[in-house]
C-alpha cells in the first residue's frame, strides 16, 4: 500500500511564499499523474496542480492559471512531489493534500487508489 506525506505548511503574511512537499511511495509515484489538491474550511476538495510522470508536462486549475507565482514539480527518483507557490492570498488558506491522479479530458480527478487513501495534508494559512 502506498503512502503520502505532505509537509511544509504554515502561517505566512500575505504576499509570503510557501515550498510544499508530497513524498510519496513508489506505488503512488508510478502512477501516470501526481496532483495537489487543497480543502478550504467549509469547502469540498478541489483540484489545484497537476503533473504527468513521463515528461513533467504540468497543468492548473481555472483560478490558477492566471497567477505565474505557483508551480508544481516533481523529482521521480526521489519520489517527491512539490508545490511552489509565491504571492499568498488569504483566499489560499487552506488543507494541501498531494495524490495520484487521473485526467478525464480538461477535468482532473483524485486517485488515492494507489496511496490507499490520503496523506494528512498539510495547512497553509496566509494572514491579511
């Protein structure tokens, strides 16, 4: 069974910056794709970043694509997965949890599948 390990979270001011990291067992990292996800409080789950294994091509969500400060990547050998993001928000407070993925079309879907669940995320909370 896989495994999941989000870190790197925390309290940042707004327009602070945060590095967050998904180690990810081999089972997970083999998957095709590797996606954050992010739950704010009294919100579902939703899709933020996606990355395909083979050769790195990355995708975002709508409400990201238009900000250049945030970025995913991934290390295959390490079996690690990060996301950059620069620039905070309040609105990006939130739970970050890291997972395979599958992509149906443009829509991008959890696949924990592969960890056996989720991992415990990790917060980000970004003050105004």
């Amino acid at each position: 069974q896989g495994r999941l390990v989000e870190s790197g979270g925390g309290l940042v001011q707004a327009g602070g910056s945060v590095r967050l990291s998904c180690e990810a067992s081999v089972q997970t990292f083999s998957g095709t794709y590797m996606a954050w996800f992010r739950q704010a409080p009294g919100s579902l789950r939703e899709f933020v970043a996606g990355i395909r294994r083979m050769d790195r091509k990355t995708e975002y969500a709508d409400y990201v694509k238009g900000r250049s400060n945030i970025s995913i990547s991934r290390n295959n050998d390490r079996g690690t997965l990060y996301l950059q993001m620069n620039s905070l928000k309040p609105e990006d407070t939130a739970v970050y949890y890291c997972n395979s993925a599958i992509k149906a079309g443009s829509t991008w879907y959890a696949n924990p599948s592969l960890a056996g669940g989720w991992g415990q995320g990790t917060q980000v909370t970004v003050s105004s």
